[in-house]
C-alpha cells in the first residue's frame, strides 16, 4: 500500500483507539510519514508475533507518533526497513513510554 499522507496500513487518530495485532505481515507499503502506522491521540498500537518488512517512510520510518500516542511491538520481527530521516519512528509530542521487546 502507499499514500502521500500518513500510515498506509494504519492511522490511529482524531481519537484515542486501541489496536491489537497478531501474526501479521506487512511489506512494501510506503508514506510520507509512518510507512505501516501512524499513532495519534493517545492512541496505542499493538503487536506481537508479527513482520515489518520493506516498508519506506519520508520522515519517520516504520511508525509516526504524536499527541501521546504510542506502540508495543512483542515478538516481533522489523528488517529492512527505510526512512529518510528516521529508520523506526520519530515521536512528536508523546508522554507514553512505546515498547519494542523480542
């Protein structure tokens, strides 16, 4: 997936959500900020026992966050990621502790 805006895969805003993912895969999406998610108003994006491949961002990677937003990742495998300012995420204004445990 692709879009010139935010998240091509998720964009958690606007209002607090909360998402839980297993065993997923996401590759080759790509977007100006968050290739797979971007993370908004104390919004928290989980997700355990999955793959984050190929995935291309302009400013921020494989995650974009802001307002409080966060993610935990559990078990969960990233590679080959690219961004041109960031490879994983960049944090705008969050409070919230995000959580990358394999």
């Amino acid at each position: 997936m692709s879009t010139l805006g935010s998240g091509a895969v998720l964009n958690a805003g606007e209002t607090a959500s909360v998402v839980d993912i297993y065993g997923s895969t996401f590759m080759n999406n790509s977007a100006y900020q968050g290739a797979v998610f971007n993370i908004e108003s104390s919004s928290v994006v989980s997700c355990t026992n999955c793959v984050i491949q190929n995935n291309y961002a302009i400013t921020s990677g494989i995650v974009g966050i802001a307002n409080s937003g966060y993610f935990k990742f559990y078990k969960t495998t990233i590679a080959s990621n690219f961004g041109t300012n960031y490879l994983i995420s960049v944090l705008f204004d969050s409070v919230n502790l995000s959580t990358l445990n394999n």
